[in-house]
C-alpha cells in the first residue's frame, strides 16, 4: 500500500464526511479529530459489532462503563504514574522531537532523523522522559489542587471494579468484563491520521481465568480476535498478521503479548495487542488499595488471584484500517471510479433510491413512497439532487451496497432497477419483492 494512499484516504475521510480535524475552525490540535455524519454511523457500527460478539453474544462476558477521570492511586499501582512515558529526543536538524523507540538505529549512539535523515546522537541530544498521561484538576481552587488523570487506557476501570462486578453477578471463572470508551494519552509522534491519537476510544476485554488456564486462553482470543477482524470487519487476510513479541520486547508484568497488525498506508503497525497479563493488576490495585481482589472458586475451595489476558483494541484503528481496506479506485469507461467496498452491514446505508428523472413529479413521488415504505425496516436514503452517474458514484464512494433507479418504466410495470455496487450489475426487481431482495443480498 503506497504512502501516498494516505494522502489520499485523508483527503477522501474529511471531503466525505467522516473525519474532520478537531476545532478545525480555530486552526486545530494536533492529533485530535472528530468524526462526521458518516464516520460516526460506521464507528458506532464496529462497536456494536464488538459489543454484539463478546457481551450480549457470550454468557462468560459482561459489560461495564467505568468513569473516564480516575484516581491518582490507581495509576500509583498499575504503574502508570511511574511508568508510562515514551523516551523523547529532539533532532539537532529539524528540531524536531520523536520517540526514541521509533527510530532508525545507525550503530551505538546514533539514530536517523526520520524527517531530514540527519544523524540524532544521544550522547549530545541527551533523551528525555515524558508522562503520557493527561493530568486534571479537581479541586475548584488552584492553590489547593486534587489532581486526577484521564485514563491512559480503559483495562484500569475494569480491574477496580473487578469485586463489584464479581459480587453483583456472582459469575464463575472464567470471566472476561468488556468495556468500550475513550482514552487519553499525550502522545507526542504525529501525523499519521488517526493512527495515533491523543483522544481515542478503545474495546477491552480483561479475561479472568485460573493461573494454570492462562496458556490456553491467551492462545484462543489471539485466534479469536485475529478471526474477528476477518469475519466481522471484513479486512482481507493478506493485510493483516500477528507479531509476537519477544521476550525482551515484553512490558515486565506481561507473560506473552502478540499484536495484530495491519497493512497502514505506512507499514505494518499494531491494530490490537493480546496480552497474557498474569496477575500483575489485581496483585498490584488490592496491595495498593488494600482490598481484597482475590478469588474463592467453591467447586475446588481454592483461593488465588486470577490472571488475565487482555485483548486491547482500538476503535479507531479499525475504523482506519477498514477505509484503507475497503477503498479502491477503478477506472470504468475511461473515468476513475471511487469505490468503498465495505460489508453491507457495516455501511452507512443499505441502499439508495432516486427517481431517474427528477423533473418528473410521478417518478418522483413513486421513489419517495418507496423510501418511505422501507425506511422503517432498513437504512436507506433517498437523493434526487444530481443526474443518476453522479448519484451512482457519491454511493459506491461511500459504500452503499445497492442503488434503486425509479424509471418510466416503474410506473406501469410496478418494478425498479437494482445496480450492485461492486459488480455495477443491474437487475429488475418488483417493489413488492424489493425489501425481501435487499435483506437476502446484505444479510
Ligand atoms: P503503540 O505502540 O502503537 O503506541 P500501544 O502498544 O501503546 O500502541 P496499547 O497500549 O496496547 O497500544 O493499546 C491497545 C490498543 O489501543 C492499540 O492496539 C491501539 O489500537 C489503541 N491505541 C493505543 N494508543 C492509541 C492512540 N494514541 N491512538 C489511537 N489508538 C490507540
């Protein structure tokens, strides 16, 4: 996938109306977006599709919706407040800064500056440390602060509410509680869309099982969440791979982590992260809040503490990865041809009906009141603003799945055309079978 198809896909988000730039009209911020009228019907579509699958789709999984601003001491134990920083070094060249972790190493002290390609040395522009966490007041008076955090991850809710959820259900192990929701980081690599961030929303699973069951369950959900992105969101197989991490690549409380990755415009980068997490958070959160986040599983009167594997994904990240995944350009009869070849349920509109004339106040009615007669049963628009050609393409750029063309014809023979957006076939159906085709062809 060339870079320059992320100019194009950028360009393509924001003229379509699915990614703006945040407070765009007061020159923005950087790495912050918002989503349009189309961006947020398809990022609300990959959520519930998550939310669908694990939560209401499974009896070994509940749902949560933790607070986004938390307390200091949580990030005192998962480690957050010491921990959570990316290494930052500043280019002598271009000034500017990047994480250290990102860049091209040329031998011992040396690394190449990704923007101007001169060489950063570390000996001279000395790395720093910078928190990524995003630090709130909550004290009304300045000068007597209560500081908090937007969490840097959802996992935090899940881990302090692990009691409550427990006791309140009275669920057995293996238990897996999910949540979806926004997180913050100060993330200071930019500009690569919305690939990384400052504001983004994640979908986690903390997994709870036996130490002993933990092997096996970080084994099927690195399979399960891999098939995931292939069933549900419907990424093509040849863009997506797992990478695991190597042993000196592992955050020191993680037993094993695998990434999904994706084909970026960039490169292959992370998706979602698996991790078999041990039982390094509920250890930590019930000795620094001095509760008890232990276990009593009554079948074997054992006691323990659970270990969990994880798997984190970013809601943001599928959104970007579907467009690029989806977007194709195709030269039809000599013109360029936009088409978003999503799945239809994940499309913002099952089909589009426009009247093939709209000077005809017949055909037009006709057109409306089949809209109106579908509208209830799935999502649909109409349009009659433009001659049909560019109706057709502002639908296959956007991924509608089927486009109804009300014609002369429709009036006598009670029948509409129905052009495929993906094979641009046209077939005749009658009106009255017109729901029942559509359902067949995008269930
Ligand atoms: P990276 O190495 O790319 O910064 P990470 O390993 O720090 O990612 P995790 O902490 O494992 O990411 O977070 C889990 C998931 O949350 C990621 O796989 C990604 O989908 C999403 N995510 C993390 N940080 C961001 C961000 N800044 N913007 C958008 N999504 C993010």
């Amino acid at each position: 996938m060339p870079e320059d198809k992320l100019s194009k896909i950028v360009a393509f988000c924001r003229r379509r109306g699915f990614v703006f730039g945040g407070s765009e009209i007061y020159g923005g911020l950087s790495s912050i977006w918002d989503y349009g009228p189309l961006g947020a019907v398809l990022k609300k579509k990959i959520k519930d599709v998550w939310w669908d699958t694990y939560v209401l789709g499974r009896e070994d999984i509940v749902g949560l919706d933790s607070s986004l601003i938390m307390h200091e001491d949580v990030f005192r134990a998962s480690g957050h407040l010491e921990g959570f920083s990316d290494l930052l070094v500043d280019c002598p060249g271009c000034k500017k800064r990047f994480r250290l972790d990102k860049l091209e190493k040329k031998d011992k002290h040396a690394y190449r500056c990704p923007e101007c390609k001169k060489d950063i040395d570390i000996e001279k522009s000395k790395p720093r440390k910078f928190n990524l966490m995003l630090k709130t007041n909550l004290s009304a008076t300045e000068d007597n602060p209560n500081y908090a955090y937007l969490r840097p991850e959802t996992a935090q809710g899940i881990f302090v509410n692990f009691a409550n959820v427990l006791n309140t259900t009275h669920k057995k192990l293996p238990l897996g509680i999910a949540q979806i929701g926004k997180a913050f980081r100060n993330e200071v690599t930019t500009g690569s869309f919305i690939f990384r961030m400052k504001e983004f929303e994640q979908m986690e699973i903390e997994y709870f099982v036996h130490p002993k069951k933990a092997a096996q369950a970080y084994q099927y959900w690195v399979n399960e969440r891999f098939n995931f992105y292939l069933e549900k969101i419907g990424l093509a197989k040849d863009n997506l791979r797992l990478r695991e991490h190597a042993k000196d690549e592992l955050a020191h409380y993680a037993k094993s982590c695998t990434d999904i990755e994706f084909n970026f415009p960039f490169g292959w980068s992370e998706l979602e992260g698996v991790a078999n997490r041990g039982d390094f958070d509920l250890t930590e959160h019930a000795r620094v809040s001095k509760k008890d986040l232990s276990y009593f599983d009554p079948e074997t009167n054992e006691r323990f503490i659970p270990f969990v594997i994880e798997p984190s994904a970013g809601v943001d990240r599928t959104f970007f990865a579907l467009i690029c995944n989806a977007y194709h350009e195709e030269e039809v009869k000599g013109k360029l041809r936009t088409v978003l070849k999503l799945k239809p349920s994940l499309a913002a509109f099952r089909l589009a009906i426009f009247p093939l004339l709209k000077n005809k106040p017949d055909l037009v009615e006709l057109a409306k009141n089949i809209f109106y007669d579908i509208k209830n049963k799935v999502s649909v628009v109409y349009d009659d603003s433009a001659a049909i050609g560019k109706l057709y393409r502002r639908q296959d750029e956007i991924g509608t799945p089927f486009c109804v063309t009300v014609d002369v014809d429709s009036l006598t023979d009670k029948c509409v055309t129905v052009r495929d957006r993906d094979t641009m076939q046209q077939t005749r159906v009658s009106t009255d079978k017109l729901f029942a085709f559509i359902q067949e062809k995008t269930n």
